[in-house]
C-alpha cells in the first residue's frame, strides 16, 4: 500500500536531477556518435521532455502507476502490466548496481564485485525501510555538495590546460542519420525514459498541479548538466579514447593538475559516483518495492528484502563481464526500454482520452 507521506516540489526536483546524472555520466554514452555525442544527448532530452506530459496526464491523481493500471485496464490485464512494471524497476536498479561493481575495483583493486554489492545495498534496504520522505530529505540535504562537488571538478579541468576545442570538430562529421538513430537507440531511453519511474512517486506530491512544472525543470537541468559533462569529457580525452575507455569520466578527472600543487582528485570523484549511483538505485528500488505493496496487498517493508536479494543476484549473474553487460544495455534500450517508458503510458492516455471523450 501507498505510504501516507508528502514531499516538497524542491524534494522531487533534486531526485529528478540526481536520478538523471546517476550512472549516465560515468560511461561513454551515445559514443557511436562520436564527437557529436553531447548532440546525441541533447536530442534526447527534447525527445524525452514529451514523455513527462504523458506520464502527468493523470485521470486519477494521487495514484500510482500500478494502481491506474489497474483502474484503466481492468484488474487482471493491469495487474499483469504492473508485475513487468516491477521486474522492469528491478532491472534497472540491478544494471546500475552492476555499474558500480564494474567501476570501484578501479579504485579498490581486489575487491570482489560480490562484497561491493553487498556493502552498497545494505544501505538502500535501509533507505527503503525509512520510506520516501526520509530518502527525498536525505536527497536534498546532499543536492547541494554534489553540485559543489561537480562544479569544483569543472573548475579544476578549466586551470588544467587540458581542454581542447579542437576534439569536438568537425561536430557533424558522423552526420545527422548517426545522430539521431544513436539518440533513438540510446541517448533517449537513457536516461530520460528511466524518469517513468516517477509515476510511482509523483503522487506523493503535496502541489499535484505542479508536478509537470517540476519535473521539466529537473530534466532540463539535469539534462543540459549531463550534455555539459560529456561535452567536456570529448573535449579532454577525444572521441576515441572515450570511446574506448571504460571510465572516461574518471579519465578525464585523472588530469587534473594545476601547477604540480592540486592533482589527484579521483577520492571526490568516487564520491560523487557512489553517492549519485547511491539514489538511482535506491529510487529505482522504491519504484519496484512500492509497486509491489499495491498490487499484493502487502506492506513494502515485507518486499524490501526479497527485492532487494532479486536486484543483488541479477546484478552479478545476468552478465558475465563489463563486456556483455553493455552490449545486454544496448540490446535493453533499443528494444525493451521504449516498451515501458513509452509504448504502454502512451496507450494508458489514449484509452483514458477516449473515454473522457465518449463517456
């Protein structure tokens, strides 16, 4: 069942923004754009900002997504959209905790993914257990470092000498049929397709009539934010070395240096990655757990383990290695990704559409 909580239009911006940078800066997004991947990047967040008036078309506000479902598509047929709806929440906490795993043994060499796992759930479970105004309050008290955090590292890449203009020219070189089917395959589902799972928080809003205003803000400033980041990531290394690079993010910070006196920065890096990785998951996570509460009846702690030992064990032995993990990503955002996040809200609407329409 829902809890009986409330958050602040300021709670839900900050999630919104720390969700939307989470993993997606780390990893060399929409590289087969090349250098034109920040424009890959700004496509989809225009792509992305309609889906935000297709989830806030709400015929029953102060529900939740399983629960409307169930209200449109009758109970059988919307009980069975709201079981993959939690499967689908699961999957996209597991793959962002494998991205953890496959990035802190750069700095913890030795470390097996199985104990990195274990250390950053426990955590989330517990965050799961407070409930959601506890996870928006916490969200908002770390808003502000992790912007203080990302603006230092920008201002310490600037003093370093190591940008170059040059790396992002010729900008159309991939040419625009490149950049719009990387932006259809990847940049859009990740990751302004992933916000669907705010349907499952939206309704704990206490202004319910600003929650499109909100949520455009977030994603914008989220957006232009992740656009920036990787922008300046081609700027640093070039399109190729991120293309290859496991970490370009990392890489990038790796260079700071300012006059032999300020270097080695990686430590604040890791923060910033674990804390952001930190709340994807755990929304991810509350997603799944709250939908399951209302389609079983029960209460979301009974689900808070069980969920979170599903999310634990698909993280580790749905993918082999950092390899197939991301080639199964590709494969996910091309062909599952839009079924969630756009095919089944869009009908949703309609149906609600028509009905409104012919009574």
């Amino acid at each position: 069942m829902m809890e009986n909580s409330k958050i602040s239009s300021y709670q839900l911006f900050t999630m919104i923004v720390i969700f939307v940078l989470g993993t997606t800066v780390i990893f060399p997004l929409a590289s087969d754009a090349k250098q034109a991947a920040w424009i890959s990047i700004l496509l989809g967040l225009f792509f992305g900002l309609p889906l935000l008036f297709i989830y806030g078309y709400r015929q029953y506000p102060g529900l939740l997504l399983t629960e409307y479902c169930k209200k449109i598509l009758g109970k059988y047929i919307g009980t069975i959209i709201g079981i993959f709806y939690i499967l689908f929440f699961l999957y996209g906490a597991s793959r962002d905790l494998r991205d953890l795993m496959e990035l802190t043994p750069l700095f913890l060499e030795g470390t097996p993914n199985s104990a990195i796992g274990i250390a950053f759930m426990l955590p989330i479970l517990y965050g799961l257990y407070l409930g959601i105004e506890v996870i928006c309050r916490t969200v908002e008290i770390f808003f502000v470092p992790l912007v203080f955090i990302l603006v230092f590292m920008v201002f310490l890449l600037l003093f370093s000498d190591v940008v170059k203009v040059e790396n992002l020219l010729p900008v159309l070189e991939p040419g625009w049929e490149k950049i719009f089917r990387t932006t259809i395959n990847e940049a859009w589902m990740a990751p302004f397709g992933e916000i669907i799972c705010f349907t499952m928080i939206f309704a704990y809003l206490k202004k319910q009539k600003s929650q499109i205003k909100v949520g455009i803000a977030g994603v914008i400033s989220g957006g232009l934010a992740l656009v920036f980041i990787h922008l300046l990531t081609i700027s640093v290394l070039g399109e190729f070395k991120r293309h290859q690079s496991i970490a370009p993010l990392l890489e990038m910070v790796e260079k700071i240096s300012i006059s032999e006196f300020i270097n080695r920065v990686d430590p604040l890096f890791l923060i910033w990655l674990v804390v952001t990785d930190f709340f994807k998951v755990l929304i991810f996570m509350y997603a799944a757990v709250i939908g399951g509460a209302t389609i079983f009846k029960r209460s979301k702690n009974i689900l808070i383990i069980p969920f979170g030992l599903i999310t634990f064990f698909t993280s580790i032995f749905f993918t082999e290695n950092y390899t197939s993990h991301i080639a199964q990503g590709a494969i996910a955002l091309k062909h599952f990704y839009p079924i969630f996040s756009v095919y089944i809200p869009l009908l949703l609407c309609i149906i609600c559409f028509v009905r409104q329409k012919f009574g």
